[in-house]
C-alpha cells in the first residue's frame, strides 16, 4: 500500500526569496530522477519545474567539467535540444553566442540568448577589428577572434546552468531576453558539517587538426606551360628550359615523375645552378601546424557553518594553440560569502575577475595575414623549410623570403612578425540584501556590476603585402555595464491555494568606448610605438552610453501542488527609442498540469505527466544614437564627418509574440523521461537598416517593418537502461527542427529582396516575403530543360546567368545528440555524439584551391592530351534547342571558370555532419585508498573533445561560419582554421 506523506519545504532562493511549496514523497518511487527538481528561473529565483509553464533544462557543473573547454559554453554542444554554439573557429579563445530556437529577427545582433551570471545580465557584445573576411587585394586589415564576454567565465566556478528557451521563460529580462536566457549559477560554499574543504583541478589537454582538405600532391606549380618540344615544363624563372614558370599560384605544372628542372634554391634565394629533382612535399602545409597545449589549475577553499557560508577559488590556464607562437594565458580569481546577519537579513557577495594576456592571436579571413590564406596558396612542389629564415639575408626587419609572390607572406612572418595581443580585464559582481519585513513579505536589493578594460594592439612588419612600412595599431576599450534591482515577494495559502506575488524594478545603465590609434608606416623597422609612425591617426569614441528603466511583477497560484498559473508583466522606458515611444509594455502567461495526480494515473508503470503551455509578448529596443544625427570622428584629428546612416526619430519597439505548448512524462518507475515541446514566434516592427539613395547624402536608414514567423519541435529523451548497486547506464537523447518564414517586408522593397548582409561580395542573405532567415542567394549554372549544364559553343566556358538565384540555407532540417554514460563501481565512461541533417556553407577555400588545382578532385582530367577538357553540358544552338557541348578548353580554364569565385552554386556544400563530441574515462578511487591519503575523494580521467566526424563538407569543419568584423556569420567559410581535436588527462582531488 502506497504511504505519502505531505511536508513543507522552505526553499531559499539563492540567499534573495523565500517561497513556501508543497512537495509529495512516496516511500516507494524511485528516485533516479526527481519529477521535483528545482531549477533557477529568471531574476535567479528558484523554482519547482513541475511548477514551470516553460521548457527549463539544467545542466549541472559535472557535465561542463567532463573535457575542459576552453569556452565553458562548447560543453553544452548537442546536449540541449534547440540550443546551438556558433563560433567562427577563428582561435583558440573562440568567441561563442548562443541561439536558442533558431533566429527570430532580420537583425543578426537580436537573435542571440542573453547570459546572466547569478542574476546578473552579462553583456557579450564583441568588439570588431573594423575589417570584413574578405579583404584580398584591398591593401587592409583582418578580424581577429579576441573572444566575448562568455570566455571571461571560469568552467570551474559554474555550479549549474538552466536554460531558458523560450521568451515567456526569460520575459522579465526584457528585452535582453528576447531571444532566451543562459542561467549561470556559480558555486558558493557547502561544505559538510562546517569543514573547510580544499579542492584541486587539474588539467593538461593536447590538440591537433581534426580534418584537412584533400590535397594532392601529383602535380606541382606551373600553368600548363609546354617547352619547345611539347613537352610540359617548369622553370623557377626564366632558363635554358624556357620561360618563368615559378610566379604562379597554380598547381596545373607537370607531374611528378622523377624528372629535373632548375628550381627554387634556399641558400641563393634565387633560381639553382643546376637543375633538382622535380619532387612533392606533403608536409609543407600540415608540417606548419604543432600539437597545441593547455594546461589548467584550480584551487578553491570553502567553508559553511549555521550562519555563514563562503568560497575562494583561483585558476591559471596557459595555452598554446597549434598554429606557431599563438596562444593565450588566463587567471580567474572568484570569491563568494552569504551571511545571516539576524534572523531578518542575510547578504551575499559574489565577485568574479578575468586577466586574459595573449602576445600573439590569429588573424583569420581570406587576405594576405591570414594563415589560411598561405596554406590556399602554398603549392605541392614548395618545401616549408624555404620560408623559415623569414628575412633575406641583410635584411632582416626590412624584407622577407617570399620567392614565389610578392602577394603571399611568409607564414613565419605571419606567426612571429605580424603579433595580435589583447590584455583584458575583466571585473563582475553583485551585492544582494534579502530582508524578511513579515512572515509573508521579503524584500530582494541587487546591484550588479560588470567592467571591462581592454588594450588591443596589432603589429605589422615592413615588407608585409598589405603594409610595405609596417603598421602599429592599439585600441583601447572600455566598458561599464551596471544593474540595479529591487524585488518584493509575497506568499501566502489559502486552504489549498498556495499564492505568491513579486513586485519590483530595474536600472540599467551602460557605457562603451573604443579609443583608436594607428601609426600607419614605421620610421624604424621593427619597432612598435605610436611615435614610430610615419603618419598617426588617432580616433577618440564618441559617447555610446544606454540606459533601460524597468518595472516588473510576477504572480504564482497553485492549487494542490497539481494546478499552477504564472502571470508576469514587465514595462521598459528605453533611452535608444524616441520619448513618444521610450514606454513599453509586455505580458506573459504560463500554466502547467500534472494530469497524473489530477487524474490519480500514477503506478509503478505510469509515473507523472505534465501538460504545459505559455505565451509572452515580449519587447525589443535597439542600438543608442539612432534619433538624430550624430557626427563621428574622422581621421584628421580635430574634424568630423558625416554619419552614413539616416536617423529615424521615429522608431517603436520590436514587439515578438510566443506561443509554447508541451508534455512531460515519466515511466517505469522515473527510468524514462520524455518531453516534447512546440512553439511558435511571430517578430513584428523590426528595426532593420536599409539601403538609401546616395543623393540623400546617406547610405543606409534605420526603419521599423517586417514579420518573422518562427516555428519549432523539440523533444528529449533521458533514460536509464540499466541501474543496479553495481552497474547503471544512462542515455539522454535530444532532437530539434526549426522553421522561418519571412511573412512581411519593407515597402521600399516593392517585391524586391531585402539583402540582411553579405559575405565577400558573392554570398548574399536575401529576404523574401515567404522565405526564409539563413537564405543564401548568389550566382550558380545555367541548365537546359533535362538539367544538363549549358556551356558556350564558342569558348567552351560555362553559360553566365543575368540573375542571381538561391542557393541554400545556412540552418540545418533539424540537430540532435545523445549522450551515454557506463557507471561500474569507481570506473565512469561516458561519450556523446551530435550532429545535424542539411544546411549549406559556401566555401572560399573550396573556390581557391579548386582554381588553382589544389584539391584532389581537379586531378580529373589531368591526363587528358594536351591538358585539355570538354565539359560535360550542352550548348544552345540559334534555334532554341541544345547539342552536347563539344568545345576543348585548358584544364586550368575549365576549374577556374566552372568553381570561379562568383559561382556560388559550385562552392557551396552540405553540412550534414556526425561527431563524437566528447568521451571520458574516469576512475575514482575507494574510500579506503583516500583514508590512507587522507583526502576525501580522488578522480583520475582521461577525455577527448571532437575525436572523430563524418561529413561530406570538404573543408576543414562543416560547423563553418565566418568572423565578418565583429559578427559570426554561419553558412560562410572564409579562409577558416583549423578545427582542434583534442585529449587531455584530468584530476580532482579534494581534502
């Protein structure tokens, strides 16, 4: 006969809220999983799930330890259904943001999850190098990934993360919240029986190069070039055996096959005396790269007794990444104390610093810095040792080893001369007051901080492509983002209601600079200092201050712990919107039933079902100095210059509807848990920038129009297929698909596409009424009616559309994971595997290469005589109907046209994808081994972080994206790096 029995738990609510619920034990569930967990929600209050209108998923600190991430963020990857981590892979700090449910806005800067920090939004804009990923040839600069606010956070200080999907779930952040929360909790003192106890986490990780292009190494530098018998040839400037071949960036020369030419001599730094053996070196690209390394430490010591609680935690980490001298170092020092003052009033201090140093961090886009575009142009007959003494000889500091182009840098240059450090610092923290005025009524003060100070400098050498004099640069970045909050809760019963009631508001106040230095051209080579230029501009910011005034309420009701009703409502007067429209106001509603207990379903087979549903109405602000016209600094110290943008002094609030609908159930006694969720959003009046007529004297204006649908499915699978005393086996699966659909546009437009932003001038994300967010449109082939490709008859070169067309999406059908963990006696193996169905990345790489017959694949044809090649397509003839095209061109031709560059359609691939994610073994020693130690716990691991993929994406990551400034753009590779595949040993010992 089932027993229960009723008690009341008085919950404490991170130091801040008190809140009575009933909670139902039966002596007989089991207890693998509670349908009871407690989770944090917004404004770090703590809630009951079954409570919960919303999907709200907690990850615990054990899962984002199993392989030490750099970025604690990459550890939630696959293991959250609907939540993706987009990097740029563009270093190893590896700036990260989070979207949840897909993208919700045509402004890339609002589909984005806000992260808050035990209650604390924390502000994760990146600051931008000013340059886009594509700068060949325009004598410019390149982004450099100097990561966000999410790398300033220690993995080892994280208690637990919820997070929030949907905005009924993060509706009381506002704004900010728009696009769901990350609710980061970090440890405090909890120490047993009033100990002090002493942790240690330690690391080493190594990392190489998860994947590589298919390059060949058949054929060497040369263009096809035949000497005066015919015969292919190839000659390091001009010689007996003919004309220059050795200035190309092909590899369309002969093949190797034992014969000698006069070549490159290191040791001449010229054409040899005699001709070398014609040969391959199939290390010069992949030899550059090094086994990376990172090294971590962690201390903490906490202690708690009946009134104070407290905990001090350091961390060094030093990394050194695969690419030659790039690498960073970071220290974290975290300090938390809660006190009970008196019975009324407790207070709780968290504070967090971040030191990140780093001498040196890759430039990453396709331009003459970037160590992709080396590795794009080095050929298979160039060994990589003829770069390594980087300078001529007398003329070091003044002209480097570039044999083959003037275009192309050294890498060694690139890797020793052309330095990227950042120093940052980084300061959050929060002060709480929680007095208790009545045995109902408490009162919740928070003041909440978070200051960034940051020197960026980037040096560049003389004789450097793109600066023949060199170039200093330092920018200074400031920032200052603080949060002031109020909260009063009420809660009472009313037989069997149970009533709470919170009630307060929200200052917050931002502010920004960015001061810029440059010192174009160095009067003394080699040496790095704004009095060392030969010209100096100096660019002081402009004011981009914020501020956002906020009241919010919140109300619970439940009736028997089995019927639960949230009702929220929050107003922002914003200082980015004009005063007629500064006040805004949103609502949201969510209810939950547990049809088990209403209906008496529950049995050991059937134990809890949970219907759920919510909707929000949540509003959405935008950038400061959008109003009126504001002039910026120009670069002749003293003077301004025009804005490009046309203000709008009429803007209005971005509004976005959600409608969330699920189930949650639980059977075979807890072992299987199973939800499933279906939302809907609907983002109207988006404040979007679109282009003007130049006579206007501007280029873009600031707007409100345009409707975004959004729909989703997700489910979650969390198993135990075996648990016994000795042996357990736990499965957690997830799975996610999400659609857009553009349903409105500007009417400037007139049917016309709105182009939302381009990659490279070829890659264009254009929105249609009925498309999609993540459409990529760009030129592609031309096909007869059958679907053959059409050439042209009289050059034997692929027919050129007038139009472009779409491509693709940048956003996979649907993304799932699962995750497995094996427990016997001390010995824990876990592994996880995620990936995606579909989504497209262009790829300039691809391009590159392919035009240069870099790439196995343009080994076709190669043996062709005379290096000639039909196309295989059709030509039109004069009356309309087609013919087999049967035009011979140069095989050099025929890959440079049919993958040229503006061919997006032939560079674009599918990023489908599979990776073992993550895998670990653990062994933790027994109780009698950590006596005789006299430690409490012992845990020796061995982990791996992306070991192994399959993909039919042929560069180095289908996850690709591309750092354009300071936005990540997925669907786009442009001269991307090295993924890392990583394996590491790890020890925890605590005292």
């Amino acid at each position: 006969m089932r027993k229960e029995t009723q008690k009341v738990l008085l919950l404490s609510l991170l130091g801040l809220v008190s809140v009575n619920v009933m909670a139902q034990e039966n002596a007989k569930r089991d207890t693998i999983k509670s349908i009871d967990e407690v989770v944090v929600t917004a404004l770090g209050i703590k809630r009951q799930d079954r409570s919960l209108g919303y999907v709200a998923e907690t990850i615990k600190s054990e899962e984002i330890l199993k392989t030490q991430n750099n970025n604690w963020s990459q550890a939630l990857e696959g293991k959250v259904a609907g939540l993706k981590i987009q990097t740029a892979g563009a270093g190893p700090l590896g700036s990260s943001i989070i979207k949840l449910r897909g993208d919700i806005s045509m402004n890339p800067d609002q589909n984005n999850a806000l992260i808050v920090v035990d209650g604390v939004p924390l502000n994760n804009n990146t600051t931008g190098t000013g340059f886009s990923a594509y700068g060949a040839g325009a004598k410019a600069d390149l982004p450099i990934d100097y990561g966000n606010g999410i790398n300033t956070i220690n993995p080892d200080d994280i208690e637990s993360i919820t997070v929030l999907k949907g905005s009924t779930a993060s509706a009381l952040y506002g704004s900010r919240g728009a696009g769901g929360a990350i609710m980061i909790t970090t440890k405090s003192g909890k120490s047993k029986k009033g100990k002090v106890q002493v942790s240690l986490n330690s690391y080493s990780s190594y990392d190489t190069v998860l994947k590589w292009p298919d390059y060949q190494y058949e054929y060497g530098q040369g263009t096809l070039q035949k000497d005066t018998q015919g015969n292919f040839f190839y000659s390091y400037g001009a010689s007996a055996d003919g004309i220059n071949t050795g200035s190309t960036s092909s590899a369309f020369g002969p093949k190797f096959a034992g014969q000698y030419y006069f070549q490159y001599d290191p040791d001449l730094e010229g054409q040899s005396t005699e001709r070398k053996l014609w040969q391959p070196y199939k290390d010069n690209i992949k030899g550059f790269w090094e086994t990376g390394t990172t090294f971590s430490n962690n201390i903490s010591v906490e202690a708690s007794n009946e009134n104070t609680s407290f905990r001090s935690s350091l961390t060094y980490l030093k990394n050194e990444w695969m690419m030659p001298n790039t690498g960073f170092d970071r220290f974290n020092a975290a300090f938390s104390v809660d006190h009970k003052l008196s019975e009324k009033l407790k207070i709780g201090i968290k504070v967090n610093y971040n030191k990140t140093k780093s001498d040196n961090l890759p430039a990453t886009g396709y331009s003459n810095q970037s160590i992709s575009y080396f590795m794009i142009f080095q050929n298979p007959n160039v060994d990589l040792s003829w770069y390594r003494p980087i300078w001529k000889s007398g003329k070091e500091q003044v002209d480097q080893i570039h044999p083959f182009s003037s275009f192309i840098d050294n890498p060694y240059l690139i890797a020793y001369e052309m330095l990227n450090g950042v120093d940052k610092n980084f300061l959050t923290g929060n002060v709480n007051l929680n007095y208790k005025i009545t045995k109902n009524l408490d009162v919740m003060v928070r003041s909440g901080m978070e200051l960034n100070n940051e020197l960026r400098t980037q040096k560049r050498p003389w004789s450097s492509a793109n600066y023949l004099q060199g170039m200093y640069r330092e920018q200074h970045i400031r920032l200052m983002d603080l949060n002031n909050d109020i909260l009063f809760t009420y809660r009472n019963s009313f037989g069997e209601f149970d009533f709470s009631a919170s009630a307060g508001g929200n200052i917050r106040y931002t502010e920004y600079t960015m001061n810029d230095y440059i010192a174009e051209g160095l009067l003394k080579p080699g040496v790095y200092t704004l009095p060392n230029g030969i010209s100096n501009i100096s660019k002081f910011a402009r004011p981009n201050d914020k501020q956002v005034n906020s009241a919010y309420a919140l109300a619970t009701l439940s009736y028997k712990n089995k019927i639960f009703l949230d009702l929220t409502a929050r107003n922002d007067w914003s200082s980015t919107l004009p005063k007629e429209n500064r006040s805004y106001f949103y609502p949201s509603a969510a209810t939950s039933f547990i049809l088990s207990d209403i209906f008496n379903l529950s049995s050991d087979h059937f134990n809890y079902w949970k219907l759920r549903a919510s909707w929000s109405k949540v509003g959405n602000d935008t950038d400061p100095y959008q109003l009126i016209k504001y002039y910026n600094n120009s670069d002749f110290v003293g003077s301004v210059e025009s804005p490009s943008l046309y203000p709008n002094p009429n803007l209005r609030p971005n509004m976005i509807t959600n409608i969330e609908g699920g189930m949650d159930f639980t059977i075979l006694k807890n072992r299987i848990n199973y939800t499933i969720t279906a939302y809907q959003n609907n983002s109207k009046d988006q404040i979007i920038r679109i282009p003007t007529l130049w006579e206007t004297g501007y280029s873009t204006k600031v707007i409100n129009a345009g409707e975004v649908r959004n729909r989703g499915l997700e489910m979650t699978l969390n198993a135990f297929a075996v648990k016994n005393k000795k042996f357990s086996w736990s499965i957690n699966a997830n799975w996610s698909m999400n659609r857009n659909k553009i349903l409105s546009l500007p009417e400037e437009f007139n049917g016309e596409p709105y182009t939302m932003g381009s990659v490279g001038g070829v890659v264009y994300f254009n929105a249609f009424v009925g498309g999609s967010l993540g459409d990529m449109y760009g030129y592609g082939l031309m096909y007869a009616p059958d679907g053959q490709v059409i050439y042209n008859a009289t050059d034997g070169l692929t027919a050129k559309p007038t139009q472009m067309k779409k491509i693709g999406n940048a956003y996979p059908k649907w993304r799932a994971g699962i995750q497995n963990e094996f427990r016997y006696k001390g010995i824990t193996v876990s592994f996880s595997f995620d990936g995606q169905y579909k989504g497209m990345a262009y790829s300039q790489s691809h391009h590159k290469m392919t035009e240069q017959g870099k790439l196995e694949h343009t080994l076709f044809g190669r043996e062709n005589p005379g290096g000639m090649i039909v196309g295989e397509g059709v030509v039109q003839n004069a009356d309309g109907s087609f013919s087999p095209n049967t035009k011979p061109i140069l095989l050099s031709s025929y890959y440079a046209d049919y993958y040229r560059r503006a061919n997006v359609e032939t560079n674009t691939f599918d990023t489908s994808f599979i990776k073992l994610r993550d895998a670990r073994i653990a062994y933790t020693f027994s109780k009698n081994v950590t006596d005789q130690l006299k430690i409490t716990e012992l845990t020796l691991a061995v982990f791996g972080r992306n070991l192994w993929m399959w993909t039919k994406f042929p560069l180095f990551d289908p996850e690709a994206a591309t750092l354009n400034d300071n936005q990540i753009t997925p669907g786009v590779e442009m001269g991307q790096l090295p993924t890392a595949r990583t394996v590491g040993v790890q020890l925890n010992v605590k005292f």
